[in-house]
C-alpha cells in the first residue's frame, strides 16, 4: 500500500507539473514576440488601450501571437495594429481614433 501510495504521488506531480511547464514556455514566447513586434511598448490583456487625444478605447482583451492586441468594441472583436502602438506616460497608446477603431472589419 505504502508503494502504490507513493507511486500515486510521483505520478500525480509528473502530470501536473508538465503542463503548468509548457504554459510558462507558451506565455514567454508569446511575451516576447510582443516586446518585439511593438517595440518597447508592454502590451498585456487587461490593460487600457487609449487614443492620442487621451481618450479611453477598452481593456485590451488578449494579444495576438502576431503582438497586436484585440479588444472589444460595439460587441465586435477588434484587432489594433502594433505599429500603431506607443507609450504615452505608461499608458498604451494607439494613433488610431476610437471611431476609426469601430469602423474596422
């Protein structure tokens, strides 16, 4: 009993323990393909994406592996280009206007 017990436990953690691995491997490439792709402009889900007249857009929603991130807008999933991304005092910036945000397909 006492072997099957910890066999349990050796199995138990090479299950958990591997996916929760490639997760962390997963995160960083994407991390860095952003960091690349938009310069140094940190672009991460949940952050405020704003126009350059200050207003607010929407909470970046998730970032493509491409680094561009998507939010929501009008009920539409709407990707921002990266190239149009800065850093304006450490709030992410795009040079895009909110309408013309809406108006993209």
């Amino acid at each position: 009993m006492k072997k099957f017990a910890a066999l349990a436990a050796v199995a138990t953690l090479a299950v958990f323990s591997i996916p929760a691995a490639f997760a962390a491997e997963s995160s960083q490439t994407v991390r860095a393909a952003t960091e690349a792709a938009s310069g140094s402009v940190a672009v991460n889900a949940g952050k405020m994406l704003y126009a350059g007249n200050g207003q607010r857009i929407a909470p970046i929603y998730r970032v493509s592996s491409e680094g561009n991130p998507q939010v929501i807008l009008n009920g539409k999933l709407v990707t921002v280009p990266a190239s149009t991304l800065s850093d304006v005092d450490g709030k992410v910036t795009t040079s895009l206007t909110k309408q013309e945000l809406g108006r993209a397909q």
